[in-house]
C-alpha cells in the first residue's frame, strides 16, 4: 500500500510542474501579444521594447547553465530561494 501512495505522489509532482511550465512558458512566449501595450504604457521606441526582451533572453540563456548546475549541487530549494529573492530586487 505504502509504494502505490508514492507512486501517485511522484506524478501530482508532475503534473504541477507541467502546470508550472505551461504558465511560465506561456508568459514568456506570449510577449509579441503584449508588444504594442507594453510599448505605449513605458513610452518606448519598439527598439528599446524589443532590446529590453532580447537582454533578458540573454541573460537567462548565459545564466542556465550555470543555475542547473548550484540546483545539481545545492538543494533546489535554496536555490529557488535565493532566484525569487534576486527576482525581487
């Protein structure tokens, strides 16, 4: 009884990451959609809009790496920790 419990506990953990993914995911690529608002509501040039996204991809690219190895090496809650703190400031 105790392994069937586990087992239906490991795929909740599943399907709220995949939750999770969607979500973020979703937020992340829907950008073109929020393009214009986003645009008119900071009074930017689409130059500035676009450069502003294209750093932030960059950065998260450069950056993963590095992350998936500390989550490897430290626990992944310390480190989630610590990127909503950073996301925060």
């Amino acid at each position: 009884m105790e392994e069937s419990k586990r087992s239906y506990y490991g795929w909740v953990v599943v399907g709220l990451v995949l939750l999770a993914e969607l979500l973020t995911f979703g937020l992340v690529y829907s950008f073109g959609v929020f393009f214009k608002p986003v645009t008119s509501e900071f009074v930017w040039s689409r130059e500035a809009t676009a450069g502003a996204f294209s750093v932030y991809a960059i950065i998260h690219d450069l950056l993963a790496p590095a992350t998936g190895a500390l989550t490897d090496r430290f626990d992944p809650r310390v480190i989630t920790i610590i990127g909503g703190f950073s996301l925060g400031l």
